[in-house]
C-alpha cells in the first residue's frame, strides 16, 4: 500500500472514530430533523398511546411506536409524574421521561448559573446583575439570558442567576420570566409568558396548555405541574423545560449569598433540546454543540469557569446584537 492512500484510510478511520465517539457522549450537532408524528389510538385493552412517525429524513418514516406501560400518556393527569417521549428524529423509539428540567442533563442552564454543555462539559459562567447575555445564537434562532444578583460585602464579584429568557424567531420574540417574590409559596404562580409583548395566560385545565401558529411554525407552551413549570415548543427550533424556583433560606446560609429578607430571588432552572443547528451557532450554550467543539474550561475544579462576557454581552434581553451573534432580525420587525 502506498504512503498516500493509507493516509486517506487512516483520516477516514480517524472521522468514523470521532463520529461514534460523540453518538455515544451524545454531544450531536443539533441537526436531527424535525420530531414529526401522528397520534393514533391507545394500543387495544391499554391505555398505551401510539404513534405514527412522519419525519421524512428519518429512518423511523411510517414506523408505530407504542408508549410504554409505566408512561402511557404523552401528558399523564399527575403532571409530577412521567410522560411518554416519542422519538421520531434519531432513535425511533418512545420511553418515560422526566418533565421538568434536569440540571445535570445535556443543555441544562440552572442555579448560580451553572451549564452543561452539549458536550456534556458542566462548567459555570459569571455574567453580571441586571445584564443580558446571548445564551444561543444562529441563524433563526437567539435565546437571551436576563440575569439577576447580589453582592456581598467584601465580595468582587456578583453571585448571579437567570431570571427572565427571551427566544427569539423568525418575526416572533417569546419571553419566560420569574416574577420578584418576597415571600415563596409553590402554589402561586410566579411565572409571566409574554408573546411579542402581550401577556400569555397558561390554562390549568383541559390540556393545561396554549398554543399558536406563527408564520412558518406552531408555538406550544404546555403545564407540567400546577403552577411554575411548563414545557416549550418552537417547532423544527428549541424544545425549553422550564421550571421558577426560589433560594431558599437554608441555601442562602450555606453559600453566604447574604440575601435581603424582601426578595426570594426567584428564578429560572432550564434544560433545552434544539433542532438544526447550523455548525458556526454561537452563545454560552450554543457553541457548545458544534461539531469538534473542544471546552477551554479547566476540568476536575469545584466551579469550572467560562469566560467570555463580552463577547456575549446584549443592549437588553430583547436585542440580538453581540460580539459574535448571528442571529439576524428582519428589519421590519419592532423591537419590544
């Protein structure tokens, strides 16, 4: 074998290599094609709902999938409890899964406020209180982060948390915001839904859900527990679980956050899963799930830091200007 072809084999072996390799951390791209699917009728004498797959650029085209028996219901009436998740797009398969947001999962944004990437790295990003951050930003796509804080005497820096997101689409901008609380109660309701300015009211009862069609794809934002918790759905974009939580006073002591006794610090814990994202997506998050994406931050230390704040610093959360944003706004739009 001469020296040139077996280097062709060897740089297609390295590619196949890096390719099983990231299926099987599952870093992806965030290209898989749209989760379409039909729903039939429960599976005869069970309450196992089924469904017919209609994403076309899958392999699981025209294939019936059956919900398993421990989660027969894509929306179970115990909204704590698990909800059948039908995979059309990758694995061709329906399994239980946990609805709200899981803060050690791929694509998680929660507590001070701590990441995971999707490469699966957790790492911590500082920000600052009463700034705006481009948590994604591509082509059709731009998630800001509103961030919240305090700091302590003594201390150089603020303790931070998300409190407000904006995702932003096509002509469309869809907040989600914790409410300032002073005294947390779980039964009332401290999230606010706005859609392209107007309030959104979340239904309790029926299918405990909203939803509307834009230009080119439908919005759903659906309950997953009585108050304070829902799931998101921009069509072929982002899917957000999303849940407002409190410090709490033990955890206030604990880490010397040194809190006013009027502000309960509600904010935001999240998880995202997004669809077709191109291979140059910028933000906090979103270069995470590039393709080859190598994270700089130091591995093995308590709190991983990533910098980087002024290249995704935004004028406001409803601004898609940063450093390096890609998003692009139809100019005939009206900013908020």
């Amino acid at each position: 074998m001469d020296m040139k072809r077996a280097f062709v084999l060897l740089a297609i072996l390295l590619v196949f290599v890096s390719v099983e390799c990231a299926t099987a951390q599952g870093q992806g791209s965030g290209k898989d094609p749209a989760n379409k699917y039909d729903v039939k009728k429960p599976l005869p004498g069970t309450t196992q709902v089924r469904a017919v797959c209609k994403t076309k650029a899958s392999a699981c085209f025209n294939t019936t999938l059956t919900c398993p028996s421990q989660c027969p219901d894509r929306k179970p009436k115990d909204k704590k409890g698990k909800g059948c998740f039908i995979n059309c797009s990758s694995k061709c398969e329906a399994t239980c899964k946990n609805r709200k947001p899981k803060c050690d999962g791929f694509g998680s944004l929660c507590y001070d406020p701590r990441f995971v990437g999707g490469d699966g790295v957790m790492f911590y990003f500082h920000g600052a209180k009463g700034s705006d951050f481009a948590v994604v930003s591509d082509n059709n796509l731009q998630i800001n982060a509103h961030f919240i804080g305090s700091r302590p005497t003594g201390r150089t820096r603020d303790y931070t948390w998300v409190q407000a997101l904006s995702v932003m689409f096509d002509s469309h901008t869809l907040v989600l915001a914790a409410k300032r609380v002073t005294n947390w109660d779980d039964k009332v309701e401290s999230l606010t839904v706005k859609w392209d300015g107007e309030d959104v009211s979340i239904p309790t009862d029926g299918e405990a859900e909203w939803r509307i069609n834009g230009e080119q794809r439908e919005v759903v934002i659906e309950r997953t527990d009585e108050t304070n918790s829902v799931k998101v759905i921009v069509d072929g974009l982002v899917e957000i679980d999303l849940k407002v939580t409190p410090i709490g006073e033990k955890e206030n002591k604990i880490h010397n956050y040194q809190l006013p006794s009027d502000d309960a610090f509600a904010h935001l814990e999240t998880q995202f899963r997004f669809t077709n994202l191109s291979e140059l997506v910028e933000g906090i998050l979103g270069k995470t799930y590039r393709a080859g994406y190598v994270s700089p931050v130091k591995r093995g230390v308590p709190m991983p830091m990533m910098g980087g704040e002024d290249k995704y610093q935004t004028p406001s959360l409803y601004s898609p200007v940063c450093k390096v944003c890609r998003f692009q706004r139809d100019s005939s739009v009206a900013t908020l």
